[in-house]
C-alpha cells in the first residue's frame, strides 16, 4: 500500500480535469484547528513586542480591521476555488485568472511567508528545546523539524487531525497562563491602556503576518470538495470560525503579558518574558506554548508551501515520491539556511513579509474572484455576495497599500520602526 493510501482518505473527484493535487475529506472541527494553529505560531509571539511602543489599543484596534478584512479576502479565494473545476493552490488559481506574472508574484508571497514564518521556527524551537533540556540549539531545531515534517510527508489529512489535537492542548496552555496573570501578578492598566499613534502602522504589518492562515484556503477548499454541498459549505464555516477564534487569541496574549510584565521589560518572543514574569511553574507551560504554537503553525504553513510548490512548478503529482522530497526538503532546509547565518532580525523579518503578503493579498484575491465570476467554469455551492461589492475591494487595496509603504518607509529611518 502506498504512502498516500496511508495517510489520506480520498474523496472520489468531481470534474474531469486532472490535478496534481488529491483530494480528501476534512471535518468543520479539523479546517478551524487548521485555520487556528496556522495563524498562531511566530506572529502571536512577536505581536507584544512589536505592539511595546505602540500600546496594547492600537494592537486591538488593527487585530478587528485587519482580521475583518483578512477574513473577507480569504472568502474571496474560497468562491474562487469553488467556482474552478480544477484544484488549483494560490499560484495555480493566480495564473488562471490573473496571468503568469501575476503566479510568480503570488508565489513570491507564499514562499516570503512560509519562509519568514519558518525561519522563525527554526531558530526559536531551537532556543526553546536548548532552555528545557540544555541542547544546543541547532540540535533542538532538529529534534522538532524532523517529526513536524513527518506529518507535513503524510499529508493534509494527519495535519487537520494532528492539528486538532495540538491546538486544544495549546489552547490549555494559553489559558493557565491567562488565568495565572490575571489572578497572579494582576494586570497593570498603566501597561495596557497607553497609546502613541507614530508607532501605529508598523504594528499592522504584524498583524497581517499573525494571519497566515490565508495562504492555506485551497489547501482546505480541497478538504471539503465532495459531492456533498454541505460539507462545500463548511469551508466559509472554518474560514469565519477560525478567523474569530484567531483575532480574539491574538488580542489575548499580548494583553496578558504587556498587562504584568510592561512596555520596558518584553522580549522579542513573549514567552520568556511571561514566565519570568509568572515565576518557575511557568517556564515549562509557556515554552510548551511556544512549541505547541510553532509545530500547528509549520503543518498549515508548510502543506501549504509544499503543494503550492507542486503547483507552481507543474510536478505530476504531489505524492510522487521525486516531487515530494523536493518539495519538502525545500520547506524544511531552506529555513534552517536562513535561520543559522543571522542575516535579518527576527520581528523586522516579520514585519516585512506581512508588509509584502498585505499588497499581494489585497490585489490578487479580488481580480481572481472578479475573472471567476465572469469566467464561471462551475456554479459554487457558497460564495460570497455583497462582500465582494468594489467598495469593499478598494478600501482593502488601499489600507494595505499605504502599510506596505509606510514599513518601506521605516526600514529607511525615514519613518518609526515601531520597536
């Protein structure tokens, strides 16, 4: 029995054209663990560093805009994809219904993102795993790539299911830590309630990089494409549900730990602050967050890397066994690369991917659901409606646009960084 029989449950196809993408059945539960774990891993640990000058308002204030408008983009490829009769990732759909140039562009994004995200993971797992079982870092980066790829290997189906799992022990650990602040230390309104609005644009860069998730809607368009239109329908369900559960963890965590530890005192990843903030008991709960959040982040962001490659590239298949170590060595390798020759800060990395992958995903989703409906190769079971009105459309174009430039901007001193 092959590898893919193993780790997929197939779903007989619905159209005629061949894809090198396979299908497989993924439940509500198992596309919101996906959306969840996807968005919270390095964004959510960088956000109280980079809200620090800021304040914890202006973080509140960008989470709700760009959460709703993050959301309304993601439903913008869901009823692209659903109106394509061919499975398609982001790069596929992009040169469809936008043209070649527009796939590198989009592939560019996907590739910044991931890589950027996985980077982040490559270093901080390992500085984690060298705090509890004083490893080498290097080492502890190994000891978690090696089993997170293995999931990544065996496919969409294990991630959904590991994902589900992972994710209700990270959200556990969230809460003990949560709970702990706010009966323990107290939270101080002197370190939540400030604001200095010079420093307000870069922190939206930020947020748009917590929102990864956004890159791996074809990815679970495939999960619920069966003949079912109920189970078509539960893809805008996971997008929605997802997204509310992300934007209020992301709100959370940093009002939590800025609340005890304040502005002055917060390091680049939370959790170190947090649990010296919290005492001893604390240290071995907040990094098994940290862990937790990196490895559902990696499975979302790395499938989704991973087939976008196989599109891009036109493999045969994604469970050819050639196609799939390529791809995947690419996903794993690359961010170790990056992550051990020190070229670029971990929140300015952050920063300006979220910066790029903004543009991107603000222009590119709304020309590809405007080519779709005029295409109109299937009718879909779902789609969007009045979200779609050019009103909404422009608006999302131009905030995006005008944080894009102000980060340019502060790279340039021209403008605050922000930290």
């Amino acid at each position: 029995m092959s590898g893919s029989n193993l780790a997929e449950k197939h779903v007989p196809e619905i159209d005629e054209e061949e894809s090198a993408l396979t299908r497989t059945s993924l439940t509500l539960m198992e596309g919101i663990a996906l959306i969840v774990g996807t968005n919270i891993g390095a964004g959510v640990l960088s956000l109280a560093y980079g809200t620090k000058n800021a304040g914890w308002p202006v973080l509140l204030f960008w989470i709700l805009l760009t959460g709703t408008l993050t959301t309304i983009m993601m439903l913008y490829v869901a009823e692209t994809t659903l109106r394509t009769r061919k499975d398609l990732q982001l790069s596929g759909l992009t040169a469809k219904y936008v043209g070649k140039t527009g796939s590198w562009i989009m592939f560019i994004s996907v590739a910044i993102n991931a890589l950027g995200a996985m980077t982040a993971y490559a270093s901080g797992s390992g500085e984690v795993l060298s705090e509890l079982f004083n490893l080498p870092p290097f080492v502890g980066s190994l000891l978690f790539f090696i089993p997170a790829a293995g999931v990544i290997w065996l496919g969409l189906k294990v991630a959904g299911i590991s994902g589900r799992v992972v994710t209700i022990g990270m959200l556990v650990l969230v809460a003990i830590l949560v709970i702990a602040s706010i009966v323990g230390p107290k939270i101080q309104a002197e370190f939540i309630l400030y604001t200095d609005l010079k420093f307000a644009i870069p922190v939206f860069s930020l947020v748009v990089f917590s929102f990864l998730a956004q890159y791996i809607v074809p990815e679970l368009a495939r999960g619920y494409a069966t003949d079912s239109k109920k189970d078509i329908k539960n893809l805008p369900k996971a997008i929605i549900f997802g997204m509310l559960i992300t934007g209020f963890l992301l709100a959370l965590i940093p009002f939590a730990a800025l609340g005890i530890i304040g502005p002055d005192d917060m390091t680049e990843v939370v959790t170190i602050a947090w649990a010296d903030a919290l005492g001893q008991w604390a240290f071995f709960i907040a990094n098994g967050f940290a862990l937790l959040a990196m490895l559902t982040s990696f499975w979302g962001i790395g499938q989704s890397f991973m087939t976008n490659i196989i599109d891009q590239f036109k493999f045969t298949s994604e469970w050819d066994i050639k196609s799939r170590l390529i791809s995947v060595g690419v996903v794993t390798i690359t961010p170790f690369i990056i992550a051990y020759s020190g070229l670029i800060g971990f929140v300015d990395a952050l920063s300006v991917a979220g910066s790029f992958a903004g543009v991107v995903m603000s222009i590119l989703p709304v020309i590809m659901i405007n080519k779709a409906r005029k295409v109109n190769e299937q009718e879909p079971a779902w789609n969007c409606g009045r979200l779609a009105h050019p009103a909404i459309q422009t608006l999302t174009i131009v905030i995006f646009i005008g944080a894009a430039a102000y980060t340019l901007l502060g790279l340039f001193n021209v403008l605050p960084k922000g930290w």
